[in-house]
C-alpha cells in the first residue's frame, strides 16, 4: 500500500455541462484527498475551469486524474510539487 502522499493540482476544464454531476461525483469520491477547490464558470466562453489541491497518494492522484479526463468534453492535467 502507497502511504506517502504528494501535494498535486488537478486543473479541470468543462467544455460539456452534462458531465458536471458524474464529475462532481467523482471528486466527491476523493473528498477525503482533496485541500481545496476553486471553480471559475467563464460564461463568455461556455466552460467552467476547476483547481483541486490534493494530497494524495501517488495512484489516487492519477485514477482521479485519468477518470475525469474520461468524461466526454472534460480535459484534466496534474501538476506535481516538488517536495
């Protein structure tokens, strides 16, 4: 079992908003991971971009990461800290 965690920041953009409840739902699943969250709607472009702050172990950064980018219209990118 992984039990030394990274600090990582999931940037999320929503290009579809029929996927926001089963994101949502995702995120929620890693609720106990995540430091916080910023959520921008950008109403002139129709997208809504997203920031998780996570302290995690490595493989439930990247699960997380990788279901999110399954969406359809959803695009996720981690970026890692270096400590």
């Amino acid at each position: 079992m992984d039990t030394e965690t990274r600090i990582a920041v999931v940037s999320i953009i929503v290009e579809n908003a029929e996927e926001t409840a089963e994101l949502n739902d995702i995120i929620h699943e890693y609720a106990q991971y995540v430091v916080g969250r910023m959520g921008i709607p950008y109403r002139q472009k129709g997208i809504n971009i997203i920031s998780l702050v996570l302290d995690a172990p490595q493989n439930a950064i990247s699960t997380l990461s990788g279901r999110i980018g399954r969406l359809d219209g959803v695009t996720s990118k981690v970026a890692y800290a270096k400590v």
